[in-house]
C-alpha cells in the first residue's frame, strides 16, 4: 500500500462533496464555515473548496460526474496534501464510470471521510492507497461549539504523527444527543454520558494481526460485485471493521450482510473483527447477537477474535482508522493497536 505524506501545519487541503450536497445549502453552509475555521486555528491547515463543493443540494444530486471532477482534481492539484469529504449520503456509488485510478495512484495524499465515502475509500484502496476512515467536514469539524477532543486528538495523532504502536483507546465519554443543524443552535453543545462499556470482547484469546479493512456495512450492499470491491486474496489476514449507518439497520440486516460475507469466504479468511458502537446505541444488544449468530452459531469460527463498541463511524465521538495498515486486536487487554505507521 502506498502511503500518502504526514500532514503538518499549513498544509492546503480541499472540501469535496462526493456524495449529499448539502454542505453548500444555505440552510447549512455555516457549517462549512465552523469547519473552516476550526481546521485553520485549531490544526494550522488551509482549506479549500473544489469547485463544485458547495453548488448545494440538488446541483450535486445531479452531476455525478462534476463530483468525481472534483476528487480527480483534487488529487492532481500538487499544491493540495489532504481530501477531505464534506458528508456521506446515498449514492457515491454513481461516481464510479469516472474515476481515474492512475491519478489516485500517481498523487497519493490523505484522503478522508465515512459512512457512504466507504465507497471512496474502496476506490483508493483500489489504486493502492492508504486512505482513513474519519471525520467529516459537516458533522465532526462541523460541530457547534467545539469539537469532540477524542476526535481532535485522533486526528492530530494518526493524521499528523507516527502511528507505529498507536493504541486506538475508547472514549471516556459518548453521546446520543443530536443538535439540529441550524444557526440559532450554534452555541449549543452536544449532551454527554460517560461511557459505561469500553471495548467488549465478544469472543477471542491472545492477539492476532492484520490489515485494516471494512467501512459501513449498509453501503456494502452497492459495491458488492462491482470493480472496487476488495478481491477474495485481499480479505486473508485482514481484520474487517465494520459500523451501521444513521438509518440504524436491523439486526436481521445485518445478520444477512454477515452471512454474505460468510458466502464470499470472507468471514473465513480473517484475523479477527472489530465494530463499532451503533448510533445512539440503538440495537446495542441485538447487534451482538446477530454478530456472533453468524460468526460462532453458524460459521463456527469461535476462535476469530470480535471486538465491539469501538469509536468510529456514526458513534459520537469518533476516531480515524487507517484502511491497509497493520494492526493488531489484543484480546484480554481489549486493545487496538497499530503497527506502523499510516503516513511517512
């Protein structure tokens, strides 16, 4: 895997709307301009916005191709360190017929995002790059008042230092709050509990290694057979990550998604699974269930480590993961841990 360069402060890096536009609505675009902000005080980067970033809503709706101009250009622009994705959505997946993955390969930088930008990420670990599940422009640099430091410090530790023996620790503290997005509520603050779980072991002794590899189970369902989707040689020795979206899918869902995993022989040829915690804990239990249903009930694989409730995707708050790089899940100190580093 390709590694692209460490950020550092004054580092140049570009806003793409790769999937929902709304980030140039103006119902939400201060938004945009807490994260500006906040990426230029509080982490020294310049931001900027490509070219059809912030066209709203319905424009990036209907110019799948204009999107994926962006990404291209963004990556072509040498002046450019770090993309960052403005939000996930729904349909990315239409990006595909335009993606030159020679440019991506040739160009390597930081690229970040989550939820549907599962699908970009699949994209750049296609052209060989490592890319990092993490924050958003809208949602977690976007946050009103300030941002979560978990995540804060998540950023500066993976994106901007050496991650060689970086244990991804769980939160103290978690939130089911949701602020509506509006500009009469940017003074106010997301409610927080203290986090009562920590990392669960769900089965699994000792350690086991591999390469970070996974996204959001819900967009699994559009890349599934098509040109990105990580080859059967790709799954062996990795360590699936994987989340569930706002949508908060079934149990039964992902029950079915596991069990296409297991059809795949995918589920048979991992070092181990780490998820993370569901939105606001909905299905907290249930998703438990299911997950072993499949991996010890029906696949008998009750060795293959499984940690639950981690930190990133949808959870608030989130950390960053780093797609291709080593790691390894230590199973009675219920540690992540990465091996090398994720930058040079």
């Amino acid at each position: 895997m390709i590694k692209p360069k460490r950020l550092q402060s004054g580092d140049k890096v570009a806003v793409v709307s790769l999937s929902w536009g709304g980030l140039g609505d103006s119902a939400f675009i201060h938004k945009y301009n807490i994260a500006k902000e906040r990426l230029e005080t509080e982490f020294g980067l310049e931001v900027v916005a490509m070219p059809h970033a912030l066209k709203g809503s319905d424009f990036v709706a209907k110019h799948p191709e204009l999107r994926a101009q962006d990404l291209i250009e963004a990556f072509k622009d040498s002046s450019i360190a770090a993309v960052i994705c403005a939000i996930g959505g729904d349909d990315t997946i239409r990006l595909l017929p335009y993606i030159d993955y020679d440019v991506i390969k040739n160009n390597p930088k930081v690229f970040m995002g989550y939820s549907d930008s599962t699908i970009n990420h699949f994209m750049m670990f296609k052209a060989g790059l490592v890319s990092f599940y993490g924050p958003s422009v809208m949602c977690e640099f976007g946050e009103y008042v300030s941002m979560f430091d978990y995540t804060k410090n998540a950023v500066k530790n993976v994106l901007f230092g050496d991650t060689a023996g970086y244990k991804i620790m769980p939160s103290s503290e978690w939130s089911d709050d949701f602020v509506p997005w509006s500009k009469e509520n940017i003074h106010t603050s997301k409610k927080m509990r203290p986090e009562e779980h920590g990392y669960e072991l769900l089965q699994g002794t000792g350690t086991v290694s591999g390469r970070l590899l996974g996204g959001c189970l819900d967009v699994f369902t559009m890349c599934i057979g098509t040109e990105i989707w990580p080859a059967i040689e790709a799954w062996k020795g990795a360590i699936l990550f994987f989340e569930t979206s706002e949508d908060k899918p079934s149990p039964t869902f992902v029950k079915w998604m596991l069990r296409n995993l297991a059809a795949q022989g995918i589920l048979n040829m991992l070092s181990g699974i780490i998820v993370s915690k569901p939105q606001d804990e909905t299905y907290y239990e249930e998703y438990k269930a299911a997950i072993l249903e499949v991996v010890a009930g029906e696949q008998h694989l009750t060795n293959l480590p499984i940690l639950y409730n981690m930190n990133f995707g949808h959870a608030a708050p989130i950390g960053v993961l780093p797609y291709g790089i080593m790691a390894k899940i230590h199973c009675e100190e219920k540690t992540v841990t990465l091996l090398e580093n994720a930058t040079e």
